[in-house]
C-alpha cells in the first residue's frame, strides 16, 4: 500500500490533515447509496441511533463514524454474521452488538435507550409492522426512520410498486412519511424517510 493509505475494517483508508478518509461503496451500502442521491441522513455527532439488521457492521460502523460522541445499537438475528459485527463492534465504543430478533423489540428493550434514529435494512415479510413496532418502543418525538423496502423479501411475485404503496401505507397509519427514493444499483429497494 502507498504511504498514508490503511485497511481500516476492511476499508481502504486515507489519514490526511483533516483526519481519516473511509471508502464508502454506495453498491455495497443503501445509506451510501441513499446519500448519492442527495439525500442528507439526520445524523449528527451526538446522535442515538437503533440499527435493524447491521449483518457485519459495515454501514453501521460509517454511521458510528459519523455519531462519534453518540452510540449505535447494531441489532441483527443471524448467528453467521455476529462473530464480524462484534469484532467491528470491539475497536468502537459507540457501538453495541445486540443479537436479538427485530420483531420482538421487547426482548431487547432493557438494551436500548430511546434514538433520534432507526435505520431499519432487514429482509422479512413484515418490514413495515417490524419498523412500527421497534417506532413505538424507541422512537423519540421528532424523531426519523429510514427503512430500506426489500420488495422481493415481501413478495417475490407481486408487483414492485404495489408492495411499495402497501408498505409506506401500513407506516403512514401510525408516522408521517417525509419522502420515497428509488435506490440506483438496488433493484426492487425503496427507501422511506419518515418522522414521528
């Protein structure tokens, strides 16, 4: 490697005056692909933010780059993929592995505080009914949801569009849907920001 460049979490990094510079692939992250399109997450240095469905800690250690004085609780059920999420987890404080099941926020409630923000990236049935429920145990008032629609992982016959409008639907019951993105590069996928 070329002198100021560095693996850092499995990304190439660069040290510079104003400190280190992380590769972040919008094809292999929704958030960085979300942020392409010009959108601005509602993050800040401070934040609190609940991930559902952090698989190995990737996105989620960008988003603990960016809350650094904050924390990130990284929620996911697959036991393949804990092992890589808690040794992400071990070189940064501001995150918390949690393995649990994201559709019994109960479970892990004693775990989590109230967050400005839920980053939801999981592919079950039930997106919506996971988001609203995980809304209601830790969402703070004026706080955002960002919730990544896998419509194949919903139905994988139906039509695209029509899973969308059913899901965004089922969240405007109970949240106030700001906006809908295509994402480039992820077929069948739609962000929804939303607000509480």
């Amino acid at each position: 490697m070329r002198k100021g460049v560095y693996q850092y979490n499995g990304r190439l990094a660069t040290r510079g005056p104003d400190g280190e510079l992380c590769t972040w692939d919008s094809h292999h992250s929704k958030l960085a692909a979300l942020i392409a399109k010009g959108f601005t997450p509602p993050i800040t240095e401070s934040s609190l933010i609940l991930y559902l469905g952090a698989a190995a800690g990737s996105t989620a250690s960008h988003i603990s780059d960016i809350a650094h004085k904050g924390l990130v609780y990284a929620l996911d059920f697959s036991p393949r993929v804990m092992r890589d999420l808690i040794s992400v987890c071990e070189s940064r404080p501001n995150m918390i592995p949690i393995f649990a099941d994201a559709n019994h926020p109960l479970r892990y409630s004693h775990l989590v505080d109230r967050v400005d923000v839920i980053y939801q990236d999981i592919a079950q049935r039930n997106q919506a009914e996971i988001a609203l429920k995980n809304v209601r145990y830790f969402l703070k008032e004026e706080g955002y949801l960002i919730l990544m629609i896998k419509a194949r992982s919903i139905d994988s016959t139906a039509d695209t569009r029509e899973i969308f409008r059913r899901e965004v639907e089922k969240l405007r019951e109970e949240i106030s849907v700001l906006k809908t993105i295509r994402l480039p590069g992820y077929r069948d996928h739609l962000a929804v920001i939303a607000r509480k």
